[in-house]
C-alpha cells in the first residue's frame, strides 16, 4: 500500500445502521506511519512546540486558566481539552472532528466490517428503536428477535432513540456472554424477553438476487475491507445459480454513504481491467496518491449498468466516477452526493482520534466532484424515495423501481420479471 496508511474511508450520512455507526461523507485514513517523524518536530519545537508563536501559545493558555480558575461551575481539564479539541476542528469544514474512544471505535467497525454483539440492524422511528432486520446467522436471529420488534430494554435498562449509540455500546460485549434484551412486538400482549449470547459479528456490505434467472442485481450498502471479496463471490455464486448464465450485471450504489476507499478501489478493480481509478490532491505527502487498476478479475467483461442517486457518496463516487470515465458502465438514476473530501484518522492519545481533511480526490478524468457530484449517463428520477427496490422480501417490486427497470432494459431485459430469488452475498 503506497499511502503510509492503514485505512482510507469514504464516509458520508453519519446514520446508524445496526451496531455499526456510517460516519458521514468523507473519505478517512488511518495514520501509522511517519509517527518518529512527528514526534522529531515535537522534540525539535522545544517549548512552542504546538508550533504556534509564543504569544498565541500564552493566549490559550490564558483562557483555559481563565475557565479553570473563574467559571462559575468547575471544569474538569479533560472537558475543557476536549472541548478546545473540537473547537478548532469544527471551525474548518464540517468533516473535520474529534473522536472521542467510542466513535473511535466506530470508525474501527467501519473499517473492518467486524465486531463482537448480536447482530441487529436498529433504526429509529418516532422516537422508538426498531429492529430493521437481524443479521442472518447471527445471534439475535437465532434467538428469534424479528423484523419490525421494538427494543424496549438492554439488561433490564429502558432505551430510547435519543440515546441509541449508548444502546448500540451497551449490546457489544465479549463473544460467550450474555446480554438480555427486551422487545415489543406487534400482536403481542406482554414485551418478550431474549437471553442472546454475544458472538463475532462479520457486517455484510454486498446484497445479491438473480433476477429473472439471466440478471444479477448486487446492492452494496457501504464499503469495508471485506467488501470487494463478498461482491466477487455474489457474482460468481449469482453465475451458478443462473440456468443459461448471466446475461448481465445491475450494481446499485444508492444510498450508499461510503466507507473504506481501499475497498472502493478494490471494486473498482474488478470491473476494470487497467487505467487509473482515483487520485488524491493535498499538501502533505501522504494525501498525494494515485490509484490504479489491475487485470485478471472475473467482472472485467461483464455487461455492467450502474445505479446511482443523490444518497451515493464519496466511495460510491470513487467507484461511479471510475466506471463511468473509462466507459466501462453507463450510470443510471440522478446526480450524486458530491462528497470529494478525504479525512485522515490521527490517533492522539487516550484511546482517542481527530478526524481531519487532508485532501481532495480526483476522479480519472481529472473532475473535483466534492460539491459537485457525478451526473448519470441516463438520468431517470426515482417516483419516490419508497419505490426503491431492497429486496426479494421487500415491498417493491424490481421493475416497480422505475431507476432499476431502466438498468435493467439497458442489459437486454424485455420481459416482466419472472423470478426473484435470494441470495446474500
């Protein structure tokens, strides 16, 4: 890897979707290298070493000793740091934030795409946390919590949406323990009770169904390390399953906030056979980067249409510019997000982190798309935002999704869907 980095996100809506949290719109890198080197400069800036004149160094000193010494109610020192922390980060672009250990860790699960929990995809809805669905395998299924339950209680304490990360927190826990979790469901007189074993949960990021027996439909819901493997294992377990073989490929990127930039990369390359995917643009050196494209995948030649809204960000738009400059895949559906900031991940002590924007990305044409977004080669505007397909178990048909149905004629369907069967990659 060329960036002196371990990870690189592309995060973009900041929504929780099950225990995981999607922090939002911006592409994010990890430091691990080039630490001797900054701790050089720090050792070399003897007493000014913030590496702000003396007089500003004396003039927040002054005003933490002014808050310590004079408000009115006492200040714990680790609030006014953190607080100072966040404020000369807020000011400079709305990515750019503090990370406190329990987002830290956030940005730790987005990355890997695997934690220890039960494994239940939660929402929030007029106030109530509601189950979306448990992850198939996963402890919570397997205890029989369901699709549309209310949680109600984590070990016997109340919860509520305004406090959900802190829920989120309280059901993860070391694999083999228990955590007892209270649920109302529709039709049921009394609140069920679940003893749910916590185990090693691996976040799915790739959606795949074989539509009419020839189509393959794979939704990527975000983008982790494990996600370019998962989707080429869709695809060939789709081919499988396909009677005459597949005639062509739907990958949709909407409302897909993002996620790690080495797996958009990866995606990217494995429907390209060469040529450069994206470039990053800043002051430092790490944040100067070129990506580029690999031979020898499977996907390469495959009939591909790729489906896209103004919900596809950042690592989406890394993938959708990629596709659609080398002519690889026409793009489908309305104009993206526009999020072309890349953030670096830089942990500084206490189990915490800064997020900060270190860079642009460029996409191989050589666009700025932050602000801007990427328009679709065929633009077709959605009915609604409840008439996007989400499944064989959901409420929308595959040609009732007037975006998908357009994809879909694209790689030569014609017919009315004839099948809709299930497969998760």
């Amino acid at each position: 890897m060329s960036l002196n980095v371990r990870n690189i996100l592309v995060l973009a809506a900041g929504t929780v979707l099950g225990l995981t949290v999607s922090i939002g719109g911006t592409v994010l890198a990890e430091r691990q290298a080039d630490r001797e080197a900054d701790r050089v400069a720090v050792a070399s800036a003897g007493s000014t070493s913030s590496g702000l004149t003396p007089e500003y160094v004396e003039l927040l000193t002054r005003v933490v000793e002014r808050v310590r010494n004079e408000y009115v109610d006492p200040v714990e020192e680790r609030r006014i740091v953190e607080n100072a922390i966040r404020g000369i980060l807020g000011d400079l672009d709305p990515h750019s934030k503090y990370l406190p250990p329990s987002d830290y860790e956030e940005v730790r699960i987005s990355t890997s795409g695997n934690y220890s929990g039960v494994g239940l995809d939660l929402s929030v809805e007029n106030g109530a946390v509601k189950v979306v669905s448990p992850l198939e395998g996963s402890p919570a299924a397997e205890a029989g919590i369901q699709p549309g339950d209310l949680l109600i209680a984590v070990d016997g304490e109340p919860v509520d949406g305004d406090h959900l990360e802190e829920t989120i927190g309280r059901m993860r826990g070391k694999p083999g323990t228990i955590v007892e979790l209270r649920v109302q469901r529709e039709g049921a007189a009394e609140p069920l009770d679940f003893a749910v074993t916590r185990a090693d949960i691996h976040v799915r990021t790739v959606r795949s169904e074989l539509i009419a027996d020839r189509f393959g439909y794979i939704r990527l819901t975000s983008f982790a390390n494990t996600t370019a493997a998962d989707l080429e294992a869709a695809f060939l377990s789709l081919r499988d399953e396909s009677p005459a073989g597949l005639d062509g490929v739907v990958l949709d990127l909407r409302n897909n906030p993002g996620g790690v930039l080495e797996a958009a990369v990866d995606v990217a390359d494995l429907f390209l056979a060469d040529g450069l995917i994206v470039r990053g643009s800043g002051r430092a050196r790490q944040a100067r980067f070129e990506r580029y494209a690999s031979g020898g995948d499977v996907l390469e030649t495959v009939p591909l249409v790729v489906l896209v809204n103004g919900g596809s960000a950042s690592a989406s738009e890394i993938v959708a510019g990629a596709l659609k400059d080398h002519g690889r895949a026409p793009l489908v559906g309305t104009k993206t997000y526009g999020k072309g900031s890349v953030q670096t991940v830089m942990p500084i002590g206490a189990g915490s982190a800064i997020k900060l924007t270190t860079s642009l990305y460029i996409t191989p044409s050589g666009a700025l798309i932050n602000g801007v977004g990427i328009e679709p080669d065929v633009p077709v505007k959605a009915a609604s935002s409840k008439r996007i397909y989400r499944g064989a178990d959901g409420t929308v048909a595959p040609f009732e999704d007037d975006q998908l149905r357009e994809a879909l004629q694209l790689i030569g369907h014609t017919e009315p869907p004839v099948t809709v069967v299930a497969n998760e990659g």
